[in-house]
C-alpha cells in the first residue's frame, strides 16, 4: 500500500509541475483533502492532502505549481519523479517556516534554491466546526497540519490554563492543527471538528517524513478516549456547532532557482493560503 502510494504521489507530482493551477473549492475547515495543498490543474485531483482517501491521512509534500506553465514544463522535462517530488517537499518546508529552503538531488545532481522573499497576512471568513462546549474564536491562524504532543497535555475547552480540562494528549500523540491562536494555543481537531486548544510549546509539528502516517485522535476509540479523560459524547457530538469565523492566512512571493543537467532556470512565483489551509500555486 505504501508503495502505491507513493507512485500514485509522483504520478501526481509530474502532472502538477508539467500543468499550471486551479482550485477544486470543496474542502473545508478542517477536512484533511484540502490540508497543506497545492492543487495543479489536474481534473478533481487534491495534491498534497490524502491519496487513497481515509481521514488524517496526508502525503508528506506540497506541490510547486507555476502559473503559464514555462517553468512548470522545463521542471517536468528535467527532473525524474523522484527529484519532483523532494523538491515539492522542499517547497512545502518553504512555506510552511517562510525560510529558505536549499535541495540537492541525491542522485542526478540536481538542484534548487526556494527563498521566500516577502509574506503577507490576509483576514478571511472560513465555516468552521467545533464541540457545543468548546469556545470559538476570531482570528485562528491557519495551520490544518499533522502535529503531535511533545509531552503529555491537556486539551482545554478554551485557549487559556484556566479554562475547563476536557480532555488530554498522550506524548506522541498525532492530532489535526486547525489553527493558532495569537498567544500561541492550538486548535485541535477531530474528524474536522475543533475538540479544544493545546498550549502551543507543548506540542509540535510532525516533521515532513513522517506525515503520510494516520492522524491518532481521529481513530481514537471510546475506550481510549476515556483513559486520556475524554468524553465522545461531548466532544463529537453528532451535529456541531458551525459558525462563520475569521482566518488568518498568508500570502508569500517565492523565488525558485532550479539548476538540472539541461542548465539553470530562475521564477518568482506568488502562493497563498485558501480559508482552509490550502497553498495555491501560481
């Protein structure tokens, strides 16, 4: 299975760099299919989120798409598959951190610099989803992110030590980032529902190799939910609260310097995040 996926990723990887960009619009708030994507023009095809379906599941790399296609077509007719998909994991790194990322082939002798050079921060309204007993607030930074507990945490009901425990993360424990909090408290999600806030320095993203990799407190049973204090019952509850809310998304201009055995090509690309976490390319 693991296999097929990966080939279903690179076949998908070398339609998206060979294609320029769309959107599909039907992921939401929390729904991983649409979690950290960047979507080339292939016809209903999400890259960068689930292959093969299953929730929690992500690939472990967001796609560089690049709008009118010249520099999205030399890539795709210089680099093999496996190249195309590291250097689509270098760019997720890049605009994850909005750090320069630096990738060398480890076989062809390829290579690339991604630098972001400027970023932006956009307000927009996002339909979001959470627990009759969890607080809602304006202003989330979009994250939608596999990250996992440092350390043992408790999950609160609102984004501050004095709100009411629901709940906590066993250490190692995966979970669904929907978004940050000004003062650094996470959002968590389950089944694309916030569930409550961890305190952010308590829990970390899981790094870009391991992501392909179930999302625990999605699969979580009630018997397991009740040895780390959760009640299903509150925390899923079969209709959720669902609000408009505002989102805070980001924007950055990317410059590429790709070098391959055919020569050196240089873009400026811009990316932005969608209200739901999604990067679009180009």
């Amino acid at each position: 299975m693991k296999g097929n996926k990966k080939a279903l990723a690179a076949v998908l990887v070398a339609s998206v760099f060979a294609a320029g960009c769309a959107t599909d619009g039907s992921g939401g708030w929390g729904t991983k299919q649409s979690i950290g994507t960047a979507v080339g023009a292939v016809a209903g095809v999400l890259l960068g989120s689930q292959i093969g379906g299953g929730s929690g599941r992500t690939v472990a790399m967001i796609v560089g798409a690049f709008a009118g296609g010249a520099l999205g077509n030399w890539i795709g007719s210089s680099l093999d598959a496996q190249d195309q998909e590291a250097l689509a994991a270098s760019t997720q790194r890049a605009l994850a951190s909005g750090q320069t990322e630096t990738w060398t082939s480890d076989h062809s002798g390829a290579s690339a610099v991604i630098r972001p050079v400027s970023s932006e921060t956009k307000t927009q309204q996002a339909t979001v989803k959470r627990s009759e007993k969890i607080v809602q607030v304006q202003n989330l930074a979009a994250l939608n992110e596999t990250w996992q507990a440092a350390s043992s945490v408790n999950l609160r009901a609102a984004p501050t030590a004095s709100a009411t425990k629901v709940g906590g993360l066993a250490s190692g424990q995966t979970f669904t980032a929907l978004g940050r909090t000004s003062d650094n408290w996470i959002a968590v999600g389950r089944k694309g529902v916030t569930v409550g806030y961890v305190y952010g320095p308590l829990v970390k993203p899981v790094v870009v190799a391991k992501a392909d990799q179930a999302v625990d407190l999605d699969g979580i049973s009630v018997a397991q939910a009740r040895t780390q204090g959760f009640d299903l019952d509150t925390i899923e509850p079969a209709r959720p609260v669902v609000e408009q809310v505002a989102v805070q998304t980001t924007c950055r201009t990317m410059q590429y310097d790709v070098t391959t055995a055919k020569g050196s090509e240089s873009k400026t690309v811009n990316a932005c995040q969608a209200p739901d976490g999604a990067w679009q390319i180009g």
